[in-house]
C-alpha cells in the first residue's frame, strides 16, 4: 500500500458531516435529513448527498451509533438568557439521563443560522434525539427544521405545545393567577409588572393572566404600571427602575421570573425600600436566585429539575420507538406548579 493511500483513507476516514455537505453542494443541515431518511428531499439531492457519502467513505455516524449499544445520544439545544434555569434543567436531565442510559450532548446557538448549524452539529455527534428548552422551545424556525428532518424531539416549558411535537410543562396561566389572587388577597390594589421575553409564549401568558386577575378584582391597569422585560437579571434591574421612579410607587411587583425579581429587589434596596414593608416583590420559577437574595422571593415554583426528567423519558421513548418500528404518538405532560409564600411579600397595614 502506498503512502498516498494512507493518506486518503485517512483523510476519507476523518471526514465530516460538513464536508459531505461540501462536496454534495447542499447544506449540512440537508445532509442529516438524508442520513434520517426525511422525505422532504428530492431525488436529486438525495443522489448528491449518496454519492458524497460514498466518495468520502463517510461513516462516522454509523461507526458511533454501532459503538453506542444500548446508549441513547441525547441532544440538548440551549439558548437559555437565566443561567439558574438552565443550571436547574440540567441537573434533572443529566439525573435522569445515567438513570436511562442516555448520553446528554449539549450544543449552544445564539441566533438563527449558528440554530441551524447546531442541529447539524447535534446530529452529527450522534443525538439520536434533541431537547428543546426555552426559549428555543417556541423558535418556530428551530421547530420546523427539526419537523422536516424527522428527528425525535421534546419542547420543555412553551406555553403553547404544537400538535406535532411531544412536550412538558406547567399551566403558566394558572400559575400566574394565582399569584395575582394571593397579593389582591393580602390587599393589594396597585400592582406593577415585569413581562418577559416577548418571543415566550410563557412570558405572553403570564402577562394576560395579570391583566385578567387585575379585570377580574375591578382593577385598572395604569400604562406606567407594565415594564418590559427579557427573563434577565439585568431587564429586571431596568424595568424596576421605571417602575420606581416616580413618586407614586406601587405597592406590589409580579415579575414575570426570578431572576427579573431579583433585580427589582436590588432596585427597592437601592431607594431604600423595605421589601416587604413598603413594597412587596414577587417572583415566577422558583429558580436558586429566589432563596438567594434577602429577602428570600415568594414564587411559582415550576418543577424544572422534574420537567427535564419528563423530557428524557418522553425522548427515550420516541427514540426506542423509532429503533424498534414502533408508532408512538405525540404527548404533552402537564406537570403541577406551587405558590411558595416567602419573605418578599406582606400584606399591606390596615
């Protein structure tokens, strides 16, 4: 055998998805629809891809998944702005993943094309299956790419589950009324918001329930009362500021989450405030921050840890499914959330 056939078995072995894609003229993302057998390709492309794969001796795919008895490779798609709700997620997943042989492949993506390319990726270390967190779970670009290639998937914590992909989560609008019921209950009438990322369904959800809770108790709703938010610590801190500045402050905030509510207690701090003598201050999630800040956050505690085992075993089933030939049917688990009173919040003095 000569050395320049050394070399290119070597260089056909180490070949990658990305250079299938090269070769073939397409898209890495159009060679993993290829290799899942998706019939949304033409004969054509189809044929190019083929041929790409055998110029290339392409197998690494093949070689991990043989490689892989018995051992489900699991995708993760994050792009999560609250470090403590991903932090908690994946506690849960990688809990419930060495419970069910499953190998948990993280891959991150900021924007719409590094989303496409690290599906791709995902794929291509050989997720047999991809998990959707928030926010990407309602990115309607990263749900039909992962339609029209066929891969098994799970959406976690979108307020409105689509009928063709399996999903876990809480009811955010009941949870959310009830928050606002618990603070008219302690007397409350002047109560500000904090939204969320506007691109959450949650984050919409949450906000009409507000609105509807305070319509609900005969209360008016004053444009100054609502700031926006983006999930983050640092939106928090901003819309509590705009809340806050004015003379007439409210006497209550709902943040749409945690980390936005830790902000608006850093801000009442700031001016002063008693949380919650002169202003109480609410949270959603029930993420670490809220026992972390003083005063420790009343909150929605949505069971994140217990939403990500749901989701593995959801995608261990579809994947098992798919292995054995079996037909398995979308899912949607509802999972039940808890007010937790704490610290933060007081009712107003008679």
């Amino acid at each position: 055998m000569t050395t320049a056939t050394k070399k290119t078995e070597r260089s056909q072995s180490s070949a990658t998805i990305y250079d299938v894609a090269r070769v073939a003229g397409v898209s890495a993302m159009t060679v993993s629809r290829v290799m899942n057998g998706n019939a949304h390709v033409s004969d054509i492309t189809r044929g190019k891809v083929m041929a790409a794969i055998e110029s290339l001796n392409y197998q690494v795919n093949t070689a991990a998944r043989a490689a892989r008895v018995g051992t489900l490779g699991i995708g993760l798609l994050y792009s999560n702005p609250s470090s403590a709700y991903l932090n908690t997620f994946l506690v849960g997943a990688m809990d419930r993943c060495s419970q069910t042989g499953g190998q948990l492949i993280l891959e991150r993506c900021d924007d719409l094309r590094s989303q496409r390319a690290a599906i791709a990726k995902l794929i291509a270390n050989g997720a047999d299956g991809i998990l959707v967190p928030p926010p990407l779970c309602d990115s309607k670009s990263a749900l039909k790419q992962l339609d029209q290639i066929g891969i098994p998937s799970v959406a976690i914590a979108t307020g409105r589950p689509v009928p063709t992909m399996s999903a876990v989560r809480i009811d955010d609008y009941a949870g959310a009324r009830d928050m606002m019921r618990y603070l008219i209950s302690l007397g409350h009438k002047d109560i500000a918001f904090i939204q969320g990322d506007p691109k959450h369904t949650p984050a919409q959800i949450r906000y009409k329930a507000y609105m509807d809770a305070m319509e609900e108790a005969g209360l008016p709703v004053k444009p100054e009362r609502v700031a926006p938010g983006l999930f983050t610590y640092r939106s928090g801190l901003d819309a509590a500021r705009q809340l806050l500045a004015k003379k007439s402050k409210p006497t209550a905030i709902f943040a749409a989450n945690d980390d936005m509510a830790a902000g608006a207690v850093a801000v009442a701090h700031g001016l002063h405030l008693d949380v919650p003598k002169d202003i109480t201050i609410c949270g959603f999630d029930d993420t670490p921050v809220a026992t972390t800040v003083w005063p420790e956050l009343t909150t929605i505690h949505q069971p994140i840890e217990d939403m990500a085992r749901a989701a593995v075993d959801l995608i261990v089933e579809l994947i098992r499914n798919r292995r054995t030939g079996e037909v398995g049917g979308v899912q949607h688990k509802l999972l039940p959330y808890t007010l937790v009173t704490r610290e933060s919040s007081g009712a107003i003095a008679s």
